[in-house]
C-alpha cells in the first residue's frame, strides 16, 4: 500500500512538473512570437520612412 502511494504521489509530481514546463515554453514562445512581431514593425515603419523622404526631396 505505502509503495502504491509513493508512486502515485511521484507520477502526480512527475506530470506536475511537466505541466509546468509546458506552460513555460509557451509563454516564451508567445514572448519570443511578439518581440519579433515589435521588431518586424519598427524595421517596415523605418525602412517605409526612408523612401518617402526620398520621393519629397525628388
């Protein structure tokens, strides 16, 4: 009985702490998905900026 609980309470400890590490890496992914979406924006606002002051000054 006592080995059946132990068990029990590792496999518990076990899918817990896999859970866990699943959440995290979805997080980091979501984190990582949005810098990335930051950054791709701010180098189209920069570069979209650049010929439009060429087409001014022509």
């Amino acid at each position: 009985m006592a080995k059946c609980r132990l068990r029990e309470k590792e496999l518990r400890r076990r899918r817990h702490r896999y859970w866990k590490r699943r959440k995290q890496r979805i997080k980091q992914a979501i984190l990582e998905a949005r810098l990335r979406k930051l950054e791709m924006k701010q180098q189209s606002a920069t570069s979209e900026g650049q010929p439009e002051a060429e087409i001014v000054s022509q």
